[in-house]
C-alpha cells in the first residue's frame, strides 16, 4: 500500500495517497514503518488530519511531521 501511496501523491490524487497510506499503517506495513514521512513528496498532504493520524498510528510525532515547512 505504500508504493502505491507515493504513486498516487505523485500523480496528484491525494484522497486516494491517503486511503492507502491508512491502509499501509492499519496493516504496519514494513515499508512505510521504514521510510521517512519528511520527504517533500508529501507536502501536499502533510496539513490533512489524516496524515497526522498515520503519523501517530506509526509512532511519529504528528506535530513535528505536519509542521515540516515545504521545501
């Protein structure tokens, strides 16, 4: 589910990055509880409740990953 995240994000479906990044962290997803959430690839999502929610579902900071600045 995370690939598949980073693939929608970068065609521009954020609704669709987000479904699947919940998924990937709903099912602890070993990519995603390797992989950085700071890359700027996620800028356009980094505001939503959402992704502070998968944030903190894998252990993350949602305050310090929402507040990263874009690059």
């Amino acid at each position: 589910a995370t690939p598949l995240a980073v693939a929608y994000l970068g065609l521009g479906d954020t609704a669709r990055a987000l479904d699947h990044l919940e998924a990937a962290a709903a099912a602890r997803d070993p990519y995603l509880l390797q992989m950085s959430l700071t890359p700027p690839w996620f800028d356009p999502i980094r505001a939503q409740s959402r992704f502070a929610a998968v944030a903190r579902a894998i252990g993350l900071d949602p305050v310090v990953m929402t507040r990263l600045s874009p690059r």
